[in-house]
C-alpha cells in the first residue's frame, strides 16, 4: 500500500518477482495529469488519451487509474468530466470509496495550479508505464524459464516479440499540420530532382527503376514466375546489385526457404565470376576460370548479405530474425524466396486464409522496420494452360492470388520460353520479360531483358526496350 499526502491509502500493482520492491512510478504527476483533467476537461482530456490511451495502464495506482477511466468514459459519452461528474460516475459504479472517496477527489483539483505542463507530465508517465511493462515482460519470462517442456526457441521469440511490442507501444502517432507536410515533402521532391536522396533502392535494372522508382522502404514487392524460368535467379542478381556492386553496398537479409545457405554462396560466386557451375562437375575448370573466380571472391567478400535458410519459415519467425538482423546491421532490404513456402504462425482454415495472414504479416514487417521486402512468389498452372504464344501471367496467376494482389505496392512477372534456353550455347542468351502488372505509385508494363543460362544472369537488353502500358497506379 502507499500513501498520498500521508492521508489516504491507495493500493498500487505488485511489483512482479519483486513484491517487496515498488514498480517505477510518481504519483504526484499521477495526480497532477488527473487535476488538469477535472480543471480543463475540454482541452486536458483529449490530450491525455491522445498521449496515454484509454486502458488506464499509464497509471500505478488503482485509485488513480480508476478516476482516470471515469472521466474518459465521461468524455466518450459527451459529458463534461468535472469534479462532480467523476465523482458521481464513480459514485453510480460504487467505486468511489476504493478512489479515495470525495476528500481525495478534492485534494487531486488542488494539486496543480496550472495545466500548461500537461504534456510532459504525460511524457512522464508513458515512460515509467514502458519501464512497468518491461519488468511485466521480463518477470514473465524468467517464470517461463523454469518450465522444463518449454520450448527455447518459441520462447525466445516471444520474449522478442513482448519487447519490440514495448517499443513500438512508446512511439505516439502525432497528428500533422499538412501546411508544415506540404513544405517537407517540397523540398523532398527537390532533393530528389536534384540527386541528394534516392527515391528508392537500385535494382540495378534501370528500366525496372524508371516503372517503380527502385526498392522503396516500406513497400512489399512481388516478384512471381512460374518454376524454372528464374525468379530466384533474378532475386540473387538484384540482391548481387544491392550488396555487392556499387560505390553504396548496402546490408540485405536474404530468408531462402528452397535452396541452402551453400548453395547460394555457390551461385552468388560463380555469378560474379562469368562462370557456369557446371565446369566444376564436367571437369573443364581451368586457370583462366580460376582467376575469375578469384577475381569475384575478393570482390563480394566485404558484402554485406546475411542469409537464413530456415525451411517452412513461420511470420513470427521471420520477424523475431528480421528485427533482430535490423538491429543489429541496419539491413536496408529483405528478400524472400518464397511467399508460398512459408507457414502461418498458427492453423487457419483452408490454404488462402493462411497465404493471407503471411502475405499481410509481410507487409506490416515492411513496414515496421521500414524497409523495402522483396518477395519471390509462384504462379498457378493456369497461365500453362493457355496455348497462345502471346499469353503472358496475370494477377489472377499469383497462386492463392487475393491477398497478395492487395498487400502488395509492386507485383512483377518474369516470363519467357522455357524452351528457348534449351541446348543453347555457353555464353548465348535468351530473350526475357518482366512484367510489372500492379504498381501503386507509378506506370505498369513491361521491361525487356536478356537471361543467360550458363551464368544465371539476367542483364536489361541492350539497347534498352520498354513498352509502355497505359494506366498506372491504383
């Protein structure tokens, strides 16, 4: 119990595994955010559940959070929340004596003398609520902890996962004033026109980049092709582009649910070597290739690529990790090799409600950590189906397509003729097409490109083609 102004008793949240400690808290700016309150209800009550919320957590003491809550109800049902407002609400509910009674309602109006500080003791009060909320956290894991079945890794992502929430729950939405908007994003666009800032990040496919304006932070982009025509060869060349070429190399996180972490270091190397894989197996590897190899080892060895190949990846998963890598190496884009290989974090109803809850917990991780996610998905067999030579992949493709189609900013299709690139000559390419079909910010249509199957590269073909589509965003 702890007393208020050495008169009246009110009781106050145990302190977890600490029961004999007090938890962080002041309860005379407890009292001082409730007098501006019954003072100034008209201007201090919006304002306080603006900065707090409307639980009542920000506040230690059980008294305190009761008349707090009173008064937010008040104000919710259009009623002035003075003095004898609240009183009488917590009168009706019979909570009156357990707040402290009419005398202590008194002495909170008396506390403060003036409402001008009402936003700093708000400040006050969410941080020691923050401090609260870790020791409930931590407290709860450490009991968890004891329990012998638990299973460690599940747990250390919900110990993560309690203390992004912590985090997050701290940041508090302002409301803007689109005069003080409009001249930020002016000088935005003239620094943009002016190449102070990027737009977005390099694929490394200029015409892909004039369609989208490169790989922008928050946005979920689709890249989605059938088996074997090379969307993860694609992946791995924007990845390559990113991480390892340029004056900027920038941090990637690469989650790869098909191939393993081996054989993507393979592919990477043999790719910025100009070699095909297969001179290693048919024993035609010679010194010349040796030097080129070398030549490429030494380049990406200070890339910054961190890859996971955890198979059949839960959402929940994916985030503790992505976090976890974001804060540990600011890593500026996520790649994942692919959507439909992933699991949701608990059983749903049929295949499309749980596509749903991963491609939706896809995009809010986009834009949680506020960087561009670059995922791989497959398409239907309903696009094989059609005997025209002139068929190309649609949104209705995406396999278990809806949730995809409408989570995404940028949804692209590569495609070309599988055929094509059969029996073809080391070194000779093949004629490709990405299709951007869904772009919510800019035009759609489609970019050519030229696939070379012994080096597993995509290159934008020379001169470079584009055919606009009309129409753009949504």
């Amino acid at each position: 119990m702890a007393e208020i102004a050495g008169k009246t008793s009110v009781s106050v949240r145990p302190a977890g595994i600490l029961p004999d400690r007090a938890q962080p808290h002041n309860l005379k700016v407890e009292q001082a955010v409730l007098a501006a309150m019954l003072r100034e209800p008209k201007s201090c009550v919006d304002t306080v559940v603006e900065k707090l919320g409307s639980s009542g957590d920000a506040f230690y003491s059980a008294a305190n959070r009761s008349i707090f809550l009173a008064a937010v109800e008040l104000n919710k049902a259009g009623s002035v929340p003075d003095l004898l407002s609240v009183a009488q609400k917590l009168k009706a509910s019979e909570k009156l004596e357990a707040a402290g009674g009419e005398l202590y309602l008194a002495e909170i109006y008396s506390a403060i003398a003036t409402t001008v500080n009402i936003e700093s003791w708000c400040e006050i009060l969410r941080n020691l609520a923050m401090l609260r909320r870790m020791i409930d956290a931590c407290s709860g894991a450490l009991m968890k902890c004891f329990d012998n079945d638990a299973d460690p890794d599940k747990l250390v992502e919900e110990i993560e996962t309690d203390i992004y929430n912590i985090r997050t729950s701290g940041a508090v939405e302002t409301i803007r004033d689109l005069r003080v908007l409009v001249a930020q994003e002016f000088q935005t666009l003239l620094d943009i026109k002016n190449k102070k800032i990027e737009v977005g990040i390099p694929t490394g496919y200029s015409p892909l980049d004039d369609f989208t304006g490169g790989l922008k932070k928050g946005e979920m982009f689709v890249l989605a092709a059938r088996p074997s025509i090379g969307k993860t060869t694609l992946g791995l060349n924007i990845i390559a582009n990113v991480a390892m070429k340029g004056e900027k190399r920038r941090p990637v996180a690469f989650f790869s649910l098909e191939m393993t972490d081996n054989q993507i270091a393979r592919r990477l190397l043999c790719t910025e070597a100009g070699i095909p894989e297969s001179v290693f197996w048919n024993g035609t590897f010679n010194d010349s290739d040796m030097h080129k190899l070398t030549a490429a080892a030494a380049n990406i060895r200070d890339a910054q690529l961190f890859i996971d190949p955890t198979g059949g990846l839960t959402i929940s998963e994916l985030r503790a990790k992505a976090r976890r890598l974001k804060n540990e190496h600011d890593i500026q884009l996520i790649v994942i090799d692919y959507l439909q290989l992933m699991h949701a974090d608990s059983r749903v109803d049929g295949r499309q409600q749980e596509v749903a809850e991963i491609s939706g917990g896809i995009k809010k991780l986009a834009k949680d950590l506020n960087v561009p996610v670059l995922v791989l998905a497959q398409l239907n067999r309903e696009i094989d189906k059609n005997a025209s030579p002139n068929a190309r992949p649609k949104l209705a493709h995406l396999r278990e397509s809806g949730a995809i189609e409408q989570d995404a900013d940028i949804v692209t299709f590569l495609h070309r003729n599988r055929d094509d690139a059969k029996n073809i000559a080391d070194g000779a390419s093949t004629e490709a097409e990405l299709i951007v079909e869904k772009n919510r910010n800019g035009k759609i249509g489609t970019v050519k490109l030229n696939f070379y199957p012994s080096k597993m590269l995509f290159e934008a073909a020379p001169p470079i083609g584009r055919e606009y589509a009309p129409g753009g965003g949504e």
